[in-house]
C-alpha cells in the first residue's frame, strides 16, 4: 500500500513539474498555434500598458492587437505588433493616432494636396508604420468620397518630413500593411546605394519573382530602382514634382514645349527621370490633354522626342497574383514595367506587339487595360459607328485612337479632326455612346 501510495506521489509530482514545464514554453492558443512565451515577455517589454490585447498566429509571426492609451485611438484593440515565432523579434508595429498627433511636415503636405479638399473625406485616424531595420517611419492617411453612387477610398503614405512616397486606391478593408512586413537587405544592393547615393533612405524593397524593387529618398525626392534576382541593377527612376522643374536639362524642356501635347507646365502631372543600365536616359512626362484624360510624352535627356517607351529592358517586380492574371488573361506577355498611377497599380505589358498598360485597384483587382491602335487595323463595326455619326475616315486622327478593355467590354475612343473644335467619339458595341468636344 505505501509503495502504490509513493507511486501515486510521485506521478503527482511529475505532473506538476511538466505542466509547469510546458507553461514556461506556451502561451495564449489561436486557432492557428500557440504564441510562445517569449514572444508575450517581447511584447509586454516593448509595451508594458497595453491592454485589451489579443493574438493571432500567421506564417511565420505572432501578432498582437491591443490598445494603448498615449496613441488616444478611438476604437480599441487596433494596434498591431509582429514577432517572429522563432526567436521572438520584432518586426513591425502599425499604431492608431489620430490626425492632429502627425508631425508638421506630413500635415502641411496633406493639405495641399487634392485629397484635402471636398469631396474627400478625411478619416481622423492614421497609422503610424515602424518597421525593424528601417529608419523610415511611415504615415498612413486615409481618404475616401462618394462620386455618382461609386465609393473610393485612397490610402496616402507618408515620410516624416511630408514627402508622399506611396498612393494606394481602394485597398483591403481594415488593411493591416502587413505587405510591408521588412524582408532582409540585400547586401549588394544596400553597397550600391550607399556607391550612387550616399545618404539615402531606404522606404521599402520589394522583392518578387520579376526582380527586386526598392523605394528610397535621396535629396528629398522620391527614386526607385529596379534590379534583377541576381541583384543586378536594371534601372532607377527619380520621380519628380512639378516643383522640380528646374531640375530638368533645359534642351529636354525646350523639347518638351515644342510637343503638340503640350499645353501649359500646369498641365504637366508627372515627370520621371528614368537612368537605364543599357544608357537609354530619358524622361517620361504625363500631360493632361484637351479632353481631360493624359498621354505621356517620352524625351531622351539630349532633348531628342521618342517614339514611345524606349526598349531598354524588362521585368518589374510585381506581386504573383498580378502576374498569374496577366498571364492567364493575356498569354505570352512580357512584363516591361510597374509603375503606380494616382493610387493605381499599371503594368506594362508587350503582348501579340503591342504595348499594354495593365490597371489593378489596391486589392490587386483588375481594372481594366489599355492600348493604342491605328486607323488600319481599327474594327469594321467602329468604322462604321464614325460613319453613321456623320464623319468620314480621313477625320480620325491615327494617332489617338484608344482601346479599353473592362470586365464589360471593349470601348474605344477616337479623335476627329474638325474645322472647329476637336472632339472624342465613346465607341461602345459599334455604338457611339458618348460625343466629348474640346
């Protein structure tokens, strides 16, 4: 009886000792695992009056919601923190502050923006991106209007001294950034940075299958270079505001001036400086025109006019969701370049010969594409749809004529050459919907 009485205690003890055990190890279970306690001891390091906190496991990190009080967010819990489940570091925080907390320079920049004014709605919350091995912090404000029964939300990112480095239309709801989530920097790339522009802050690299993608600041203006896999540079593209102007050489402005696109500098809504590894330096500028769209006008730095993008290279690094899409939808396209539009996403293709653009929303959906086609090759049914109007083929300008492709459709847009005013025929399902005169 003693012996089965000792047995007893002593399995007794045992267990005490392995729950105690495995308490040490374990801590708050999510349906998706366990958080560790050492990564519960980080946080509450790094955050010692958080409450309200909760946990979710994902991939590879830990992830805390909680609230603090010094941020003064008006909904709880909206706080998140990364950590790694492996060794319990941090990789990034996304606080809630409201609007009037922001550094001077962001709010300054916001509100001179077109996003200050109505119709947009201003939401007073913004968050506030810190990213382990990263300087930079990032400002997020979020934006929305309501247009003709259409709802549009922007989210607008920020650096601390006010210069907009990102626009993002129509993200996910609640988004959590954690796209932004800091990958490692890549040693080759960080040397030739500091080689060719010493001083410069890295914003964010993305890294994807068609190469490696960084942001950074350099004398307070926004670049971005493009590398291959192999970290071998392709491209930077230096992404100017019209406050820059003079940056520009002045035989590339003379040229510039002389294009039958342009109108006035007001009309000028972005110039990128594009330095290629093949040494095709040139800039694109997007122009507003007299029917209130854009066209890009290309000129290489020696002031000589282009005929469209040069052909110095492709690829971009786009997420793999955009390049199932395009492949699917558009089989045997080259990616050339990713570039991000007033909050849109446009990738250019090279598809059956001909240069696409390629438009996705924030949520990486599909917008629409577009492209250019000339007279000759122009549907019958459009043809005849300007004929019924009361114009004749000889009044279309060749040189605009647009095809845009929706879930809904193909529409095209054409320009007549009047002795008056200039107009544009909407072109619908061999319909001319839509008549809009200069």
């Amino acid at each position: 009886m003693k012996t089965t009485r000792h047995l007893f205690l002593t399995f007794v003890a045992c267990s005490m000792i392995l729950l105690s055990a495995c308490s040490d190890e374990n801590g708050p279970q999510t349906p998706n695992g366990t958080v560790p306690d050492k990564v519960v001891e980080a946080f509450y390091s790094q955050y010692p009056d958080a409450s309200n906190v909760s946990w979710e496991v994902t991939d590879e990190y830990a992830v805390a919601s909680f609230s603090i009080d010094e941020t003064r967010a008006t909904e709880s819990g909206k706080n998140k923190a990364w950590y790694r489940l492996s060794d319990a570091s941090w990789s990034m925080s996304d606080i809630d502050i409201p609007y009037a907390l922001l550094p001077q320079a962001v709010k300054t920049s916001f509100e001179q923006s077109e996003y200050a004014q109505s119709p947009w709605r201003l939401d007073n919350e913004v968050d506030v991106i810190y990213r382990h091995g990263y300087d930079e912090v990032i400002y997020v404000i979020e934006v929305e209007k309501n247009e003709n029964g259409k709802e549009t939300e922007v989210d607008l990112y920020y650096t601390a001294d006010g210069i907009l480095v990102n626009t993002v239309i129509d993200a996910e709801k609640d988004n959590d950034h954690s796209d932004m989530l800091p990958g490692a920097k890549p040693s080759t790339i960080t040397e030739w940075l500091n080689q060719n522009f010493p001083g410069a802050r890295i914003v964010d690299i993305d890294d994807e299958d068609g190469g490696i993608e960084v942001d950074f600041i350099y004398e307070g203006i926004k670049h971005e270079a493009l590398f291959t896999v192999g970290q071998e540079w392709i491209y930077t593209k230096a992404e100017y505001e019209l406050r820059h102007i003079d940056l520009v050489e002045p035989v590339v402005m003379e040229a510039l001036r002389a294009s039958e696109h342009y109108t006035s500098d007001r009309n000028i809504d972005d110039i990128d400086r594009y330095t290629t590894a093949t040494g095709e330096d040139f800039y694109c500028f997007e122009l507003e025109t007299r029917f209130d769209d854009d066209i890009e006008v290309y000129i290489s730095i020696t002031g000589e006019v282009l005929q469209g993008r040069p052909s110095w290279g492709n690829g971009a690094a786009v997420d793999s969701d955009i390049e199932e899409f395009i492949a699917g939808k558009y089989p045997g396209a080259v990616i050339v370049e990713k570039d991000n539009d007033d909050g849109y996403i446009e990738v250019e293709i090279r598809h059956d010969g001909i240069e696409k653009e390629v438009v996705f929303n924030g949520r990486h959906e599909w917008i629409c594409t577009k492209w250019e086609i000339s007279r000759r090759v122009m549907p019958e049914e459009v043809m005849n749809a300007i004929v019924n109007a009361g114009y004749s083929a000889s009044q279309i300008d060749d040189d605009d004529i647009d095809v845009i492709e929706t879930a809904d459709g193909i529409t095209y847009e054409v320009e007549i050459e009047t002795h008056g005013d200039d107009i544009k025929l909407i072109i619908v399902n061999g319909v001319v919907e839509h008549v809009i005169r200069d």
